[in-house]
C-alpha cells in the first residue's frame, strides 16, 4: 500500500500481504517489513550455534518446558510451508554483520536475574549482549523455534501465520523463581515467514523497544524488551510501495514474557473457513488443543488448574473467564492513556492478558474517539473507541477455537456476563484516580468523565497533558486564578493551524461527488469500492474545515474557554462533595494532587519522539534513543531536567556557531505537544 508523505517527514511500519488478504502492516508479530527487493550478504559464517557464554550472559539457566510440553515439527527444513500437528518448528537464527547495541534495558533484563555491570564494564558487556543477543551466537541451554498460530486479520481469517520474524530461544528461570521466555524479532527466516525474509528494520525495531518499556512502567500489562541490536547486514525496503526502495540495517530486539502464546495459538484447529476458504494447519488434531489447554494452564493459571483438577470443562471455563476479565482490565489501561494498538487480530492477543506486537501504534494527541493509528486501517476497524468492542470480538473467536474442550453456550454465557461489566468497572475505577475522587464513587461520576471527554474532543485537547494540568485544579471560585487555570488549559487545545491540518478534507472533490453519485443511482456498487462511514466522515471534514476557514484565533480561544468553564464548574462541585467527605482538607488535596500524578503520565512515547530518535539512530547516533528510554522509565516524574534541557540549546548554539550555520531548532520537553509536523506523520 503506498503512503503519502507529508511535510517531509513520516515513518513506515509496512509488511507484506499474506496471501492477498489483509492490508500491509495488519501484524506486527507475525507479518514482517515487504519481501526484500535485494539484499546484501548478511554474514559469511555459519549459522549461530551454541557456546560458553561470558560471565554476564552466562549466568542465565534455561529450561524450555514449552517444547517439552507441546509437539514439535518433525521436519526441520527452513522453508516457508505449512506446519500441520506442530506448535512450534525448530529454526536457527541468521548471524548479521557487526552487531552493536542501540539500548538495552536494565530493569527488564533483571527480570532474567541479569545484574546491572559494574562501573567500567559497561563497553564490555554491550558487546556481549550484541553478540548473543542478535543471534550471532547462541546461549548454553538456547533451543530456537519458531512458534505456529492462525489469526483473524481485519476481520477474516487469513490461515497459518506463525512466528515469521520472532524467533523462540528458550525460557530462563530467574533467581525468583520467575518463568521468562526470551524471543529474539527480526533473527531471519522461519518456516513461516512467507514472502518474507524475517527480518525486522531499526524504525520498527527502535519503536517496539521503546514502547515495550513506557508500558510497562505506565503500570499496563505488556511483555517486554530487554535490548534492541543493530548491524551492518542490509535489506531493501521499498517503504511507500513507489519504486524507490532503500537500503536499511537489520536490527533485532529481545522480547520478553512469561509466554508469547496468543489467541491465534488455539486457531490452528480451524476448519475451512466459510468466507475466506482457509483453514489451520492441525484441523482434527483436538488432541493437540488438549495438551496446549493443559500446558496453558497448569503454567501459567496453576491456581485455576489446582481448583478444577478434576473437571476439565469447569477449569477450562475458569480459565477463559480469567482471560476475558484479564482483556477487558488490559484495554481499560489503553483507553485511560490514549493507547492505540493498531492491529487488534486475534493473532495479536495475548493469552495471558499482555500488551503484545507492537506495530503501527501510537498514543493519541489531540482527543479524537475515533483517532486511526494505523494508516492501513482504512475502515477504522482499530480505533481508539472501538478497542474495547475489538478486544471482545477476538474473545469470541478464541471461545470458537476452544470447542469442544469448552462448550460454546458456556462461553459464550462468560463473555455476555462478564466482559463488559469487568471493562467499565476496571475503566471508571482507573478515571476516578485520573480524576482525584479518591473518597466516594457516586453514579453521575461515569457522566462526569464522558463530559470531559466530550470537552476535550471539542476543544481538540491534548489527552495527556489535559488529564495532567488537572491536578493543579483548585476548584475555588476566584475568578483571577480560575482565569489563569483556563489560558493554562486552552494552552493544550489544538490550535488554528492543528485543526486546519486535521480537517483538511482528503479526497479530489470530483471523486467525492462522483461517489455521493454512485451512492444514489447504484449503491450495490458503491459497497464494493467505498464505505459510507468514509464519505460522511470526509463530509464531516469539508464541514469543519469550512467554518474554520471563517473563525479567527481569538474566536477560538474564546470558544474553548467556554467549554472548559462549563465542565470545570461541574467538576468542581464534584470536588467539593469529595472535600465534605473529609476531617482535613489540606490532607485529602496532597492525597489527591498525588494520586492524580501516579495515574496521569506527564511522558509518552508520542510519535515525534520516537521519530527523533529514529533519525539520530539511523545517522549513528543512539544517544537520543537511549536518553528517550531514560525518561520513559519515570513517565510520572513530576519535572523535566530545566538544566539538561538548557545544556542541550547551548551545545546546539556552540556548535551551530563554530560551523557558521544558523540554530535550526532546540529540543522540546518530552513532556510538551507535539509540534505541527507531527500531525503529518503516518505509521503503517
């Protein structure tokens, strides 16, 4: 699918069409960058094998109960084909040239028992680390596979997908007692990488690394990544589909989860599909579905195992509601920070309730329910509001690919009674908190927050710096500081010139009317080559972008005022009903002030920081990667390094003066609005 590029500045995320199903980018696990145009030689030596592992790496211990547990592929021959009574293929990783690390990150890899290095043994131990951790070397006890999963795609089913960029190398148990598999993403080929070559670019790779992390320390289920490795090993990408394909570095990120077995796992089963005319690999191999549910469960839901030993039905319905309560508290996380996953496949869902695959995502900016990620999402099947309804969807293919282990009519009856009711209790639990009503929770609070939703997508609000400024809210009625509360809200709606860009109507005029046309003389046809949420929403935009053409600035600001005085008067009467609740005032606002601060970040990872960090990094320079990881490991902290920030302009201004060329720009605040050109990149 080609992409246009705006302003100069956009990033790609593009993968491959299986089989003529799904738009490029739809699988950010299974499906990788478009088959390689040409490519360099990657490596003279052989493929990795495994050997005595220095003093830091050494001291991991595997034990791979997954493949003791479910069946391997008997064949062992690295082409791409179809893996029928397997779960997982045995593959090598592909050795690249030079790896060198980009970033690692400590707090994950202490997950592995791994100690952060001494002072001076850092050089040494990045070495080491990109040594193994790009495959070029196996670890003692390292048994690389490749895992076999089918996936509902945009709606239909696409058939065998499988790991055809991640590689499996092993489960290491901790000095805890923790239970962690490692993956290694873009290692090379695998039985199912398809037209691919299985291998991942620093673009994709730099914004998986990055985002794994922030979403873990925003406190959301996620797996995670321990080190992102570049090389000197080159593959073509063709980025926009328009016949100018460049050459980009192979990179591999570590991934880490207690299992990356996901909801596509069960699909294998899968009959021939009614619409698409697929099937799965292992159609009447229910005995394998047997072992998986109890490998599944006994590992990694042992207290659900221990309490139905004897009763398979009832432990597998136990289970499958833990499932959808664990999915439905994981998508009320994404929906309170603005999160948005991008590809929603049931391949792409995690059977242990994590964040998983991340591919075209992105937080959201400006306040907009029906805010797209993905640029291939045409329809809008993945956006943001439509998350929670998606994550249910994929719940209910899961329940399909569970029978006859577990009765459709039973789990059908636990998703109908407890999916809903378990995501807006999780959700309003988690915007009281945003919100401060620490105290009572009373039945007008859900109005309350849909009124400040409803504020923000007016005003276009910034959703995470709105829901942050909140807390310095006094909810007095002085009109000087209520004033001044207001010019510090309005600073974080959109401005003229944001809005102009979001509205700017994206279709030919002539296209437009001969659609609206073709949708009243022959709507049969319309149905097949466009949608009429489309054309209403391209109506919408020519709507709002003529008024905006006839308001001024001062008209807007007043008008957002407006609206925030409104909401503010009732949020204010809601505080004053929390502050009578309490014995001391001055106590329950430090209380508040501090549990809105825990819960609104004042850092994400929004697009244009990763993009900065991309560009450095593709130029050499993985400073700003790795500074971006810092602040990322705090995304509440309160304040930003003035001083830092002060050092950098200088440097800037030093060196700008030493080559006589003119300061072109200074680095923003992670914690600011993205700058215009942000709203003009497209990740797909």
């Amino acid at each position: 699918m080609a992409a246009v590029l705006r302003s100069g500045r956009s990033f790609f995320l593009p993968a491959p069409v299986p089989r003529g199903l799904c738009p490029p980018g739809c699988c950010s696990g299974a499906m990788q960058e478009p088959p390689p145009l040409a490519a360099r030689p990657e490596s003279p030596g052989p493929s990795a094998a495994p050997r005595a592992a220095a003093g830091w790496l050494g001291a991991l211990r595997f034990d791979n109960r997954a493949l003791r547990s479910l069946p391997l592929d008997p064949s062992e021959e690295n082409v791409p084909r179809q893996v029928p009574g397997a779960c997982f293929s045995r593959v090598r990783p592909s050795p690249v040239q030079s790896p060198r690390l980009v970033a690692m990150s400590l707090p994950a890899l202490a997950l592995l028992g791994l100690e952060p290095p001494a002072a001076g043994a850092l050089e040494e131990l990045e070495a080491e680390a990109a040594l193994y951790f790009s495959g070029n070397r196996l670890l003692p006890g390292a048994e690389p596979a490749a895992h076999c999963y089918c996936g509902h795609q945009f709606g239909s089913f696409a058939g065998q997908l499988g790991d055809g960029a991640a590689m499996y190398l092993g489960e290491v148990l901790s000095p805890r007692g923790e239970r962690w598999e490692i993956q290694l993403k873009g290692a090379g080929l695998t039985p199912f990488s398809r037209q691919a070559d299985g291998r991942k670019v620093l673009r994709s790779s730099i914004r998986e690394f990055l985002c794994s992390e922030v979403m873990f320390h925003l406190g959301i289920p996620t797996t995670r990544a321990g080190t992102c490795v570049t090389s000197d090993s080159k593959v073509v990408r063709d980025i926009f589909y328009d016949g100018n394909p460049k050459n980009e570095r192979c990179t591999i990120v570590l991934r880490i989860a207690s299992t990356f077995i996901r909801f596509g796992s069960f699909e294998i089963f899968k009959p021939t599909d009614e619409y698409t005319g697929r099937k799965g690999p292992s159609v009447n191999r229910n005995d394998i579905r047997i072992q998986m549910l109890n490998y599944v469960i006994s590992t990694f839901y042992p207290e659900i195992q221990q309490a139905y030993s004897d009763n398979s039905v009832q432990r597998n319905a136990a289970f499958f509601r833990e499932v959808t309560k664990r999915t439905a508290r994981m998508v009320a996380e994404w929906q309170c920070v603005g999160f948005c996953h991008g590809v929603l496949n049931t391949d792409n869902m995690s059977i242990v309730g994590l964040t998983i695959d991340y591919g075209p995502f992105g937080f959201m900016d400006r306040y907009d329910p029906e805010h797209i990620c993905n640029g291939s999402d045409n329809a809008g099947r993945y956006a943001y509001n439509k998350q929670p309804e998606i994550c249910k969807w994929n719940l209910g293919k899961l329940a399909e690919a569970l029978v006859p282990e577990l009765p459709l009519e039973i789990s059908e009856l636990i998703l109908k009674e407890e999916y809903d009711a378990e995501f807006e209790r999780h959700y309003l639990q988690k915007m009281r908190k945003k919100l401060g009503l620490i105290h009572l929770e009373l039945e007008d609070d859900d109005k309350l927050v849909s009124e400040l939703l409803e504020t923000m997508h007016l005003t276009g609000g910034d959703f995470t710096n709105t829901f942050r400024l909140l807390s310095s809210f006094l909810g007095n009625l002085d009109p000087l500081k209520l004033e001044d509360f207001l010019e510090k809200i309005a600073m974080q709606c959109a401005s003229m010139e944001e809005l102009k860009v979001a509205f700017r109507p994206q279709m030919d005029p002539r296209q437009l009317s001969m659609m609206l046309m073709l949708a009243q003389s022959n709507p049969q046809l319309f149905a097949l080559i466009g949608t009429k949420a489309n054309i209403n929403k391209e109506l919408e935009r020519i709507e709002q972008f003529s008024k905006l053409q006839q308001l001024t600035a001062a008209d807007l600001l007043s008008k957002n005022k407006r609206h925030w005085k409104e909401w503010l008067q009732k949020y204010r009467v809601r505080l004053e009903k929390e502050r009578e609740s309490v014995s001391n005032a001055d106590v329950w606002n430090a209380e508040r002030v501090k549990i809105m601060n825990s819960n609104n970040p004042k850092y994400i990872l929004r697009n244009y920081i990763a993009q900065n960090a991309i560009e450095a990094a593709e130029n050499g320079d993985f400073t700003e990667v790795r500074e971006v990881l810092k602040r990322l490991e705090n995304p509440f902290a309160e304040t930003e390094d003035l001083t830092e920030l002060q050092e950098d302009q200088e440097e800037e201004t030093v060196a700008a003066a030493a080559t006589c060329s003119p300061v072109t720009s200074s680095r923003l605040p992670y914690s600011s609005k993205p700058p215009l050109w942000a709203s003009e990149l497209c990740v797909t």
